[in-house]
C-alpha cells in the first residue's frame, strides 16, 4: 500500500548529497544564523502535515507552542544567549512520558484526560539542551508490544512499506525521523523498544548503560530506560551528553566517561575482538534473511580489521526465564492509572491482572531468579569487547499480525513480541549498552538493523565502533521507498 501527499513535499531544510540534516547540523546552522529555528520548525510542521495522514506517527500536534518556542530560540541567538546543545532543533515526545502541561493518554482508551504538571526527569533533559517540542508520537498502549498499534491512536506504519509495521514501542518516533518529519526523536526501550524500531525502520537507536539516562524511578527493576531515535551515530551520542548532563534524582549515578559521547563516536576503536551470533540465547525462529544480514554486518565489520569470532549465546530456559521475566514485565501495564478497565486492550487487561495477583515474596523471587540467571551471559564479555547480532531474528511483522489469535489466548500478543525482541532484551535485563545502525543494505526493501551490545559502562567502544562503520559504510543517503518523500 502507498500514498501520495497531497501536494508536492520539499526536503527537509539543508539537504545535502549526503542526505536529510541531522539534528547536529541543523543545530550548528541555527547557532550561526545559516538558518531560523522557526524556519527549520514550520518545515517540519509542514511535512508531518503532509506525510503523517499516510504513517500516523504523531498524535498531538503543538504547532504554536513549538512555533513560540523556535521564536524565543532566535531571539537568543541574535542576543549572543548561551544556547543548549540542541538549540531550535524539532523533536517530538513518545506518548508514555510526561510533558508538563500536556496530557498524557499512554495510547489508552482507559486512560482519562490528565495534565501532566512536570516534566519527566528525561524530558527535562531534552528541553534543556534546547529543543522544540512539536508534539507526541504514537506508541502502543502502554508501550507493551513490539508494534506500534492501538484503539487509541490506530496502526502506525513504516515508511518502507505501510503494510508493515515501524516496530514498537518507539515506532511513532521511528516512523517520523525515518519519513523526514523530524531530524530526531524521543523514544523508551524496556525489551528493545528503541533499537528495534530503529532496526525495522533503517536509523540509529540506542539503549544506554543501565543509569546513564536518569529517571523519575527505577521502572522495571533498570530494564528500562529513554533515549532516542536518529539516522546518524553522532546524533545519537550528542544526545547521550545531553541526557547525561541533567542532574540524577536517584541514588544511583553513571560513572563519568573517559570522554564526551559525541566524542567517542568520533574516534577510532582501535582494534577490537567482535563476538558474532545470529541465534538468540533461547530457541527461536531465525528468518534466513536476518541470518544471512547478520553474517554480512560481521563480514563488514572484518574488513575495517577487527578480529570476528562466531560465538554462543548461553542459553536460557526460555518458559522459565518467560515467567520470570514477565513477572516483572506485568507491572509495566499494571501501574498506569486509568479511569475505565473494561476499556484497556486484552493484552494489557491480562497484564494487570496478572499482576495484582502477584504477591510480594513471588515478585522478589522473580527479581532474584532472572539475575541469577541473566548473569550467565555476563562472561562473553570477559573475551570480546562487542557482541554482534542482528538487531531482531525476524523481518518487520505485517499489520494486525501480533494480535492474531488473542481472542482465545491473551498471552499470544506477549509471546510474539518476547520472539521479536530475544536478541535485544539481554542487553535490558543485563543493564549493558547496545545501538542498532542499519548497517547492511536492506533485504526485500525492507531495512533490518546490525546490534553492538558492549561490556558494563562501555557506552564510549559501542559508539566508537558504530561511528566507524557508518564512516566506511555510510546509509544516511537512503531513503524509505513505501511513500514518495
């Protein structure tokens, strides 16, 4: 399925042979005056306008907010005012986190119509450094599932192919920088929720080391954390210095780097033994096509002079490890307020139910049990310095393929996303980093991404390595062919 808009769409401002600007770029030529804030935002208005009917990507929509916000950014640059990282630069919210003064639904039907009085901690950082909020993108409700479909928003669909879905829960976000709607986007990652995404939609996305992201709360035992989605590594590790720049609230925090992020990616890694597998740590399905996209990443990876060795995963007792894990995983649904229950999506129904019926000692054990059994892995790291896997085993699902057979199994909807996140979910449970860059040309034009999944607090080696190979084998000048852009 394609659509045309409706009328003829420029490029975003500064295109160039090399592609869309990144979000770096564009923050450079605001800072000179090259180029208005409020310029580089009404195009990007102008083309969610134009594409987002086709992708739906984003619920709400701030245009005069952003659009007094870009003012005031000029403003302070034609007053030499000391400007965030990002300064002018559009973005948009995933519809799970809190923007003061906005509501939040959390793609749910249930929820009621709450104003948000703060910012997320996260949030908070990325307005600090600068940027325009133009609005919410959409996820799935609650951010559950590994597609981004919903009663409240609809279906979200790639801009490869709108029969297929961006990935969840950051597919809105996904779905709107890969289209050009925006250079950059708010995104979560609790199982891979920003790398796969990222992976089925041909950008950047990272999930940082356990803590360097700060937070309102310890969700998810760590699991999970924000970030953002991107078409290039260095914007990605801008943003790692913007989140890591905001004071913590918690009592955990990073470790410094030896280095700023931006930094690293800019930097040669050196020579590095690179682990490969294309099998997750439990049985799976694999497509032959992520498989055979896989060995190709680790072949490129070879040619710049790493040592690549093909490596095994421990292995998890995957029905153990599943209750376990979705113990924990439950209270993600269980926790959001909502005004309605017989409103909120089966899945998650069977979610919070499940949950409230979870004692105390029983979801302690679980905590206890999938660490035990989790640290496991943590030994691949002692003889490699990244591991290497395809992003997802699986090709980006088609519309209304998770929720099939749901009616007479619940659980169905959760078993299928577990499938399509078994090689990102070890890199949340363990806490270690791990970026997903459309590294490989895309197979029945459709993209899949390669994963780097590096040691404890080694967020500088998996940038390194990911800016080297998107300087020896660059992808920003792809485009998605599913819309005419």
């Amino acid at each position: 399925m394609t659509t045309t808009p409706d009328r003829a769409l420029p490029d975003p401002i500064g295109t160039t042979d090399l592609g869309w600007p990144s979000a770096t770029e564009l923050a450079a030529a605001i800072r000179t005056g090259e180029v208005s804030s409020r310029e580089v935002t009404e195009r990007c208005l102008e083309r969610i306008d134009a594409i987002n009917p086709a992708l739906n990507a984003m619920c709400t929509l701030r245009p005069e907010e952003a659009l007094a916000t870009a003012d005031a950014v000029d403003r302070a640059v034609a007053n030499g005012d000391e400007l965030g990282p990002f300064a002018g630069v559009p973005t948009a919210i995933k519809d799970l986190h809190p923007v003061q003064g906005w509501e939040l639904c959390s793609a749910s039907e249930a929820v009621g119509r709450v104003v948000m009085p703060n910012d997320a901690v996260a949030v908070r950082a990325l307005r600090n450094a600068g940027f325009v909020f133009v609005g919410s993108t959409t996820s799935p409700e609650f951010g559950t599932v590994s597609v981004t479909e919903s009663t409240r928003h609809g279906v979200t669909r790639s801009p490869w192919d709108t029969d297929r879905s961006p990935g969840g829960s950051s597919g809105g976000a996904a779905a709107a920088v890969a289209s050009g709607m925006l250079p950059i986007a708010h995104g979560s990652d609790g199982a891979g929720s920003i790398r796969e995404p990222a992976s089925f939609c041909g950008l950047v996305g990272m999930k940082p080391s356990r803590g360097l992201v700060p937070g309102d709360a310890l969700w998810m035992e760590g699991y999970a954390t924000e970030g953002v989605l991107t078409r290039t590594v260095e914007d990605t590790a801008a943003a790692l210095d913007a989140f890591a720049a905001e004071k913590p609230v918690g009592w955990y925090r990073h470790p410094a780097p030896p280095t700023s992020y931006r930094a690293a990616a800019q930097r040669d890694p050196g020579r590095l033994r690179i682990g490969f597998s294309t099998r997750p740590a439990f049985p799976q399905r694999v497509d032959p096509a992520a498989a055979a996209m896989g060995r190709q990443a680790a072949e490129l990876v070879a040619s710049l002079g790493h040592e690549v060795v093909e490596v095994d995963i421990p292995g998890l007792d995957q029905e153990w490890f599943q209750e376990k894990f979705e113990i924990i995983y439950a209270t993600g649904s269980a926790d959001v307020d909502v005004v309605d229950e017989d409103r909120v999506e089966p899945l998650n129904r069977t979610l919070r139910a499940a949950s409230r019926r979870t004692d105390s000692l029983t979801y302690v054990r679980a905590v206890a049990d999938v660490q035990l059994q989790a640290r496991e892995m943590y030994p691949l790291w002692d003889d490699v310095d990244i591991l290497l896997t395809p992003t997802n085993p699986v090709l980006s699902p088609g519309e209304g393929a998770l929720w099939q057979g749901q009616d007479a199994d619940p659980w169905l909807p959760l078993r299928r996303a577990e499938e399509t996140a078994s090689l990102t979910v070890m890199a949340n449970v363990l806490g270690l980093p791990a970026i997903s860059v459309p590294l490989v040309e895309h197979t029945n034009g459709m993209p899949l991404g390669t994963q780097l999944i590096g040691g404890n607090n080694d967020d500088c080696t998996v940038l390194a390595l990911a800016g080297q190979l998107e300087r020896a084998f660059p992808w920003r000048h792809r485009r998605p062919a599913g819309i005419p852009l």
